[in-house]
C-alpha cells in the first residue's frame, strides 16, 4: 500500500475504527472484530471457516484487547 493510499483510507476513519483481537480456536486462526454501528457489540467471523462470533459490550468494560473464541 503507497502512502497516499494510506492517508486516504485514514481520512476515511477507517483506522479509527473500535476493534478487538480474536483467536479463532476452531481454525488456530486470528483476526480483528469490528464494532457495530450501535456500539453494543464487537462482530465478525473466522477468516477460515467463516464462524461467526459476537462479543457484547458490557457496562463495566474491560481493558482486554485479545479474546480466544471457540
């Protein structure tokens, strides 16, 4: 990716974008997940088996950035 195709996707706020880390056990595979539009919870899949996974985002939070879905 060139730099201004960097600083494009980043005036875009894609970068900015609300993610956690998931290890997908099912696939010994990682892979981010997205926010949703509501910012009620994180959503994706296993970039292999295509699993879906949901975290919700509980009132009390938690400072872990890295979670482990089976």
């Amino acid at each position: 990716m060139t730099e201004p195709e960097i600083k494009k996707i980043s005036e875009k706020g894609l970068s900015k974008r609300k993610w956690i880390g998931v290890h997908f056990q099912c696939c010994q595979a990682y892979s981010r997940i997205y926010i949703n539009k509501q910012n009620t919870t994180y959503e994706g899949q296993c970039p292999r088996c295509l699993k879906k996974v949901r975290v919700r985002i509980g009132a009390e939070g938690t400072k872990n950035r890295f979670f482990k879905a089976w």
